[in-house]
C-alpha cells in the first residue's frame, strides 16, 4: 500500500463559519491529560489540520451521547446561536472583517447530523442563517438496521431483558431510564419507517405523522456526498455481518446506511458522487469522515477530502 501521500494544504477560510452536526453517537476518539483527564474529539485531526488552513470551524456539542433528531436539531440550533448571533464579540469581529454582508454559517452534517441539520433548517426557523448544507453519508431515507433494532426492542418477548441488557452494554450512555429511552429514540430516528413515514408512522399508525419532515429550503445551497464498500476488508471483518444484511436489503452501502438512504433528489440537492477510495481498498467506511485517528480507511484521505470540501466552499463564496 505505501505511506499516505502528504496533505495538500489549501486556504480554508470560508467567509461563513463552517459548523459541523456529528454522526450518532459519542466522540471516536479520547486522549488523556498529565492528570489522566479523559478530553473527548469529534473528527480529529480533521479539526487541528482545517484550523491550521485558516478555517473557523466547530463541532456542535450535544447534552448526550444519544438523542432524537428534533432535540439534537434544538440544542444545533442553541449551538450557532451561543457561538455566534449570541456572541457580541465574535459579531463585532466579523463584521468588521465582512462589511456589509449578512452573517450565516455553513453546515455540514455526517450520518444523523444530516438530519439533525436538515430539520433545524426547516422547521426551526433557521434557513436565513445558513448559507450551504453538505451532507456526508447521511440516513436521508434510513437504515433497515435501525428498523432490525428496534423490531427487536419491541417485541414483547426481548423487551423483557432488552432494557437491561442495553443499561449492561453501553453503561455510560444508558445508565439510567432517561438516557435509555434517548439511545432508543436516536435509533428509531434512524429507521426506515422514521424517515419515510411509513410502518407505525404511516396511515393508521400509532405514531402516524410524526415522523421526519424537513423541507429543502431555496435559499440554501444543497450538496451532498455518499460512501460505499465494494468488499469488505479483512481489517474491518468484524463489521461484515451488518454490511451483508444492509446488502441483501438493500443493495450497495457503508456498512451502516443504504447507498439509496444517502442520495437526495437532484431538484434539491446537488449529489457530488459516491466515494469508493482507492482500487486497492474495499471503499470508505462511514465513519471515515471523523478523520483518520478515529477510523483509518486507507486509500481515502479523510483530511485532504475535508481541506478540498471547505476550499470549494470559499471558492463559492460561502
């Protein structure tokens, strides 16, 4: 395979901030201080190595590990606005180096963060403060694994251990019933019947119309990209049962989500292409976008692909 090639560092300072909505779940990646205090990253070294390009750019931080679109959407939303329009300093400078412009940012969400992104700009009056959204293997039509999960979870026979077994799994993100029921619900977010109104969330469902709405707004600019494997390496061959069921469901994949979930329609959304990576590789795991400390994925560089996505923001002139 060889060493990686070396970063193509480029100018990436965006006029608008660049704010990203994280996958499902916790940070990737933990390092820990002299004092063996654990300090927590999303998407690094994708963050140090953008910075070092000149990009103001952020990760939005959730209250929990776990939680519904709509709540992760809200606290995005409380995120922007204590970053920035709240931010009397961070303003003053901004405009100051924009004269005349109006402020907005430019969002980009990977896997539940694009429909966290998606419905805080629709349905929570944000579309006038965001100037692009790029999606990044994204659930845009949903998983059948999350649907797999949560046939599971309600059937009355598991459901009889189902809540302890998961308090016993993930002991610091359910370790109590309010938690629990937020790490159930992020997952129902992400089925198939969620995010296309259909099952318990069609007609004559018991959730009928409450399933995911979030219109695409003219005044944003819609990109997205997709990733799939081709074959599963054997570094990741833990992972091939889940990418074998969303196969036989659902044709091509990432491991996690349908090819079909991540593509939009092209009268909304400008579908960039599918990232495969290199020949000599099974494709792009999708976690990949967190960088390559949190997920080596080789024969795809994670930081150049971001150093190349925020350059052609700027040169957009977003």
């Amino acid at each position: 395979m060889g060493p990686a090639p070396p970063l193509i560092h480029k100018n990436c300072r965006t006029m608008y901030p660049v704010v990203i909505a994280h996958h499902w779940g916790p940070p990737r990646h933990r390092e820990y201080d002299a004092r063996g205090k654990a300090t927590e990253y999303f998407y690094r070294p994708v963050i140090d190595v953008l910075r070092s390009c000149g990009a103001d750019i952020r990760v939005a931080v959730y209250s929990h590990d776990y939680d519904t679109t709509p709540a992760r959407a809200l606290e995005l939303k409380n995120f922007i606005i204590s970053n920035f329009t709240g931010n009397a300093q961070y303003m003053r400078t901004w405009r100051l180096t924009h004269p005349g412009k109006t402020f907005k940012v430019n969002l980009v969400g990977h896997s539940q963060g694009c429909q966290d992104s998606r419905y805080m700009i629709s349905n929570l009056d944000m579309a006038a403060l965001t100037a692009s959204w790029t999606g990044l293997a994204g659930e845009s039509r949903g998983t059948p694994m999350a649907d797999l999960g949560m046939a599971l979870y309600d059937n009355p026979l598991f459901g009889l251990f189902a809540d302890r077994l998961l308090m016993s799994l993930f002991r610091d993100s359910c370790r109590d019933r309010d938690h629990l029921f937020r790490f159930i619900e992020s997952v129902r977010c992400l089925s198939e019947d969620y995010m296309q109104g259909t099952g318990e969330y069609g007609p004559g469902g018991r959730l009928e119309g409450r399933g995911f709405t979030a219109q695409y707004e003219q005044s944003v600019y819609y990109q997205n990209w997709s990733a799939r494997l081709r074959w599963m390496p054997r570094e990741w061959s833990g992972l091939y049962p889940l990418w074998k069921y969303i196969q036989l469901y659902r044709g091509d994949n990432d491991i996690y989500t349908p090819l079909s979930s991540q593509i939009h329609d092209e009268k909304f959304v400008r579908n960039r292409g599918v990232l495969d990576g290199a020949e000599w590789w099974g494709g792009v795991h999708h976690m990949a976008f967190t960088g390559s400390l949190n997920q080596p994925n080789p024969g795809f560089s994670q930081e150049q692909f971001w150093i190349d996505l925020i350059v052609e923001l700027r040169e957009m002139g977003f």
